[in-house]
C-alpha cells in the first residue's frame, strides 16, 4: 500500500502545479492589461487636459497634470520595475510636484510627453526620450 501512494502523491503533487502555474500566469497577464489601461488613460487624460484648456485659453490645472505622471509613474513602476524610464519618470513629477511655477514654461513638452505616451504604450521607445529631454530641461534649462 505504501508504494502505492507515494507514486499517486507525486502525480497529484505535479497536477496541482501544473494548474497554480496556469493561474499564476492568467493573473499576471491580467494585472498588465491593467497597468497597460491605467498608462494609457493618464496619458490619453494628461493629453487632452493639456489640449482642452489651451483651445479655451484657459490656464491650465498643472495639478490635475502632475497627477498624471504621479499615475503613469506608478504604472511604470509596477510593470517594469525601476530602471532609467522610470528613474526620469519620477525626477520630473518630483520637480514638476515641488515646483509648479515651472509647469507654464515646459507645457509643450509636457504636452508631447503625453502624446507620445498615448500612441507608444509602456514599452514604446520614444517617450522615454520624450520624458528624458524634459528631465533635462527641468534640471538645466534650456
């Protein structure tokens, strides 16, 4: 009876794992869609902000903007971890969040951050240089 067992635990050992490594991979791939969603609305939501309030020739709310990348700073940060996308990410929300007077001067490059963000996704390859550039220009001036 003994040998019996051991043989049929195995097979119910391998089974259970085999459907915990489905589900582990299903969740996963939801939870990206989700991050993939929540990019694309904050960047889409950041976009027409930028957009709406000019054609009105209204002053921009930079804080509902900077909400914005705080939203798409935290999406990058749990779909890829931190690396340098994510690093110039949050550099500028943190000087865009404790400098808002900066916000009138770079609004172009906001505004093509945010476009770019839209079209490319999380894993595009030009709105990193878009956000980089902006960095740059927040920490050094034109």
């Amino acid at each position: 009876m003994k040998k019996r067992v051991l043989p049929i635990l195995c097979v119910l050992l391998l089974v259970s794992t085999a459907v915990f490594a489905a589900l582990w991979r299903q969740e996963a791939a939801r939870n990206e869609d989700t991050l993939r969603r929540m990019w694309l609305s904050a960047a889409s939501s950041g976009e027409s902000i930028v957009t709406e309030y000019r054609q009105a020739g209204l002053e921009i709310p930079y804080c509902q903007v900077i909400s914005e990348l705080l939203v798409m700073e935290r999406a990058l940060l749990l779909a890829e971890g931190t690396g340098p996308d994510y690093t110039d990410l949050n550099a500028v929300y943190g000087i865009l969040s404790l400098y808002p007077e900066r916000c009138p001067d770079v609004t172009e490059e906001l505004l093509l951050v945010f476009q770019t963000a839209s079209q490319e996704e999380l894993d595009g390859s030009n709105w990193p240089l878009r956000v980089n550039e902006l960095r740059n220009i927040l920490e050094y001036g034109r």
